[in-house]
C-alpha cells in the first residue's frame, strides 16, 4: 500500500466547528506536520501550527462562505473547500504513510457520533486508477498506449473532447469500474471505503443502499449512517472480483446517470443556484424589478443562513440587470 486518500463531505452548519477541529487534529496525528509551499504557506509558517487552527476555527464559524478556500492547502497533505450551494463542506486528506486501518477508525468513529454527507477512503493507487482526468494534447497515442499496457483489462480506451479550439482530448473515466466525480460539494462515486449519512438521502436513497448486497461487509449505524466495505482488502481494487462488485454497485445505484443529471441540473439554472446565505426570485415585484435577490444577514449585518438570519437586504433588479430598488429590513419580513 502506497498511502491513502480520505475525502468526506459534512452538512456545515450540522457539525460543530471545534468537532471538525478535533477531527482535523485527529487525522494530522497521521502525518508529520508541515507546510506547502506557497505564499499562503509562508505567511502562516511565521506565526506557526497553532495560528493555522486560531484561523480555520474562526472561519468555521462564520455564516457565510468562510473564506476556507484561502487556507486550503496550508497544512501539508490536509485541505478544505466549502461549497456554497450546498452548504457542504468538503475534506481532504492525502497521505503517504500506510496508515489506513487507523484513518478507517477515526472516520467511523466520527460517522457513528455526527452528521455526514458522505466519505470515501481508498489508497492512493486507487484514488491514481481511477482519476484519468490529465490531458493528453500533442501526445494522445503515448497516452492511451501507457493506460493500456499499465491495464490490459480495458480493451478500449474511451475519450472525450473538451469545448476548446481546437477540442481537447480527455481520457473519459467513466469507463472505469470506480469511477467517481464530484458536483458542488456532492460526491458520487464507488470506492473500497464508503459512508453515507442522511442528508445523501436526496440523491440515492439510503434504503438502496443499504439494499446492496453484493461487498465484502455493510452496516447501517444506529444514526442512519450507511457504511458500505466494497472489496476484501484495500488494494484489491484491481482484482476481477472486486471490479464486478464494482460495476455491479454502479448499476445498483445508477450513481453516473445520477451524476450527470445533478451536474445538467446545475448548469442549466447557474443563477438559481444561489448560495447558502442568498435566494434569487424571478417575477414582477412592486417597484418595477423583475428579479428579486434576498440576501440574508446577522445582527452584525454579516450574512448568515436564513434561519438564523435577524436582517435581509432586498435588491429588485430590471431586465438589465441593474438594481431598480434596494433596502435591509428586519427578518422576518413583517
């Protein structure tokens, strides 16, 4: 085993900030610490670890988007994202040591204890595998030939071309049995190590998860927590049986199709999507506007998610899209 590869997905505003700073805590003990090197890095490296954790604790207090972006990546092999539309937010944790018996504790303890989106744990080799996204450009034919003598099992190497002038070849790894993908913060995916918490309900629905049958071990904990083992060991992935579990797991689920209908949805409507802290309306409304933003905000006027809003600025906007009317009033609106 050459290192794992944790990726977890919590309902922010469900998980307390210092739990996920515990957590956080909990998984660095499984690394040396250090910085990346970056500028954001060299900033922090001066004032130290401790500072780093002052930093992300006060931004997992915020309502709104929290800024986690600026400080993903500080500590070496540990980051964070947080995506807005949904209000997930987003773990990741890369490491070399083989320490995945001791990574699979931690987060199952977790899961047992707190609210999860999702969780996914797998080595690195797996995580490789499965993540043909790199370009192929002017050396396709070495590209495709290299996938092919590194996986005689794949016949056929399947390609997709991206929107650019001219189109840019991309390896589609979708042909691949754990082929996973990731949407605002919404993960889809088959890999060794899976958890599914109640709020992933409204994408697959836990019952049918927890209906598959076909892995090495399942359990449902007594929060609703779907945990699902997929292979007998965790570099087994390439192993016949483990990838017909796999592929069987994608039809059970449908999870690509799935996938590619969240990601058409978003696409579509990208203005509707809004974010945690912010509702767009279409409409005629009472002075001229024919869309209505409602951004919702704390005593501080600081924006915040509507049930713990005090404020809202209102803002109509024409069909130019300039601001015909704008005003904060209390909330809820009277």
């Amino acid at each position: 085993m050459d290192g794992i590869h944790l990726v977890m997905h919590l309902p922010r505003n469900e998980v307390p900030a210092d739990d996920i700073i515990t957590l956080s805590h909990e998984l660095m003990r499984f690394q040396p610490t250090g910085f990346r090197s970056t500028q954001k890095a060299r900033q922090f490296r001066r004032l130290g670890s401790k500072t780093f954790w002052e930093q992300l604790r006060l931004n997992l207090s915020y309502d709104d988007v929290m800024h986690i972006s600026a400080h993903t990546g500080i500590h070496d092999r540990l980051s964070f994202r947080y995506e807005p539309a949904t209000d997930i937010l987003c773990i990741f944790l890369h490491l070399e040591d083989d320490c995945y018996d001791a990574v699979q504790e931690t987060v199952h303890r977790f899961a047992q204890t707190h609210p999860i989106h999702s969780a996914a744990l797998r080595t690195n080799a797996e995580s490789s595998w499965n993540s043909y996204g790199n370009f192929l450009r002017d050396n396709e034919n070495q590209s495709v030939a290299k996938i092919k003598a590194e996986h005689p099992e794949i016949t056929e190497v399947a390609l997709i071309y991206q929107n650019t002038t001219p189109p840019t070849p991309l390896i589609d790894n979708r042909q691949f049995p754990g082929f996973t993908t990731e949407f605002d913060g919404v993960w889809f995916g088959c890999t060794n190590e899976m958890w599914f918490g109640a709020a992933y309900d409204r994408h697959i629905p836990l019952k049918t998860l927890a209906a598959f049958q076909d892995c090495a071990e399942k359990e449902t904990l007594p929060n609703g927590t779907v945990h699902i083992t997929m292979f007998d060991a965790p570099d087994a992935f390439k192993e016949p049986e483990a990838q017909r579990r796999a592929w069987a797991f994608r039809a059970h689920t449908d999870y690509v199709n799935l996938a590619e209908a969240w990601r058409r949805q978003q696409a579509a409507a990208p203005e509707r999507r809004g974010f945690a802290n912010m509702e767009i309306e279409d409409g005629s409304f009472p002075h001229g506007g024919c869309k209505r933003i409602l951004r919702y905000l704390d005593e501080n006027g600081r924006p915040t998610i509507r049930r713990k809003a005090k404020q809202v600025h209102i803002s109509e906007r024409g069909t130019d899209g300039k601001a015909v009317f704008e005003e904060i009033v209390p909330y809820p609106i009277t």
